[in-house]
C-alpha cells in the first residue's frame, strides 16, 4: 500500500469512492454524489494549506483517502481544520483508517494547526471507535438537525488537539514542504 497527497487526477477514483457514502448511508449529508470536476475542485480548494491523502494498493487500486479543511471561514478559526476519512468497503476494518490518520494529523501538527474537528453522522459506531482511538473526544452534539433516508439525524462532534497552544502562534505552513514519503 502506498499513501501520498491526492492530486486532481485522483478526482475520478475519490469520486466513486466517495457515491455510496452519499447515495447509501447517512454518512454523509449530501444528496447527490460529486461528479469528478466537483471532486477535482474540491481537492484544488484545499491548495497548499489543507492536505488530501490517498492510499492505494500496489496493483492502482484507491483503498481509502482522508483530509483536512477549514474548520469554519472566520479569521479566528484559521488555526482549526475539520477533518474526514473514507475508505472503500474492501478496506473496512483492517486499520486503514488509523493508518491514513497516522500521516495526516502529524502533518497538520508540524503545518501549526492546534486542533482538529471531527463530524460524525450518528449512529456511526465505526467511525466514533476510530476517533476515539486515536485521540479525538467526543465535544458535543448538534440534535436532529439532517433528514436522511427517511430519518432525523444527529451529529456528534470530536475533538483532538494537535500542538501545544500559544499566545503567539505561528501561521499554518503549507503542507508540501513538510510530506515525506
């Protein structure tokens, strides 16, 4: 297996991926699965500042991908990122997921982010055991507030802080110059 940073040629794969979370699960809030020009857009947005990461198997195959993205638009967050995970079924339940967040929250840690945000589409046992485990706590919760596949869903928020907080902190780094293979 091998994780790099997600390039706007990956939209395609990260975009089939991705449909099921949206058509067949209330993992996701959408309605619509991205096509691959909104994946690729997407994945743009995020520029230098908020890191994407694809993990493949040897023969091509996207196993899984995680990244990070403004936490909120206000100046004041800007030291805060959001952060999500997919993987494909095939790779449930074998440490994909801690092992792509393995390499992205060291990363948001040396670009100087100081928190991380996690939302979790309820009830999702997986993901909140996958959270937990790697150091997020649960934060709080927003009640009922999406309607998906004929239910009322909440979304329940953890937390992670990812460096030492500063009354001078230093701005995010861009991400390319601290990605090692």
């Amino acid at each position: 297996m091998r994780i790099r940073p997600t390039g706007p040629g990956d939209a395609g794969a990260v975009a089939a991926l991705y449909a099921p979370y949206v058509s067949d699960s209330i993992v996701s809030f959408e309605s619509t699965p991205p096509d691959e020009a909104e994946m690729r857009r997407r994945i743009e947005s995020g520029g230098a500042l908020y890191p994407w990461l694809t993990a493949w198997t040897e023969e091509g195959e996207l196993l899984g991908f995680a990244y990070a993205s403004a936490f909120r638009a206000r100046f004041a967050y800007r030291f805060t990122v959001e952060t999500s995970v997919y993987l494909s079924p095939s790779a449930q339940g074998q440490g994909l997921g801690r092992t792509l967040y393995g390499r992205l929250l060291p990363l948001l840690e040396a670009q100087g982010f100081t928190q991380a945000i996690a939302a979790i589409s309820l009830p999702n046992d997986a993901s909140v055991a996958l959270h937990e485990r790697i150091g997020f706590a649960s934060a709080g919760l927003y009640r009922d507030v999406g309607f998906k596949l004929g239910g009322w869903r909440s979304v329940g928020l953890w937390q992670r802080a990812l460096a030492p907080l500063s009354d001078t902190p230093q701005e995010p780094r861009p991400f390319s110059a601290l990605w090692s293979e």
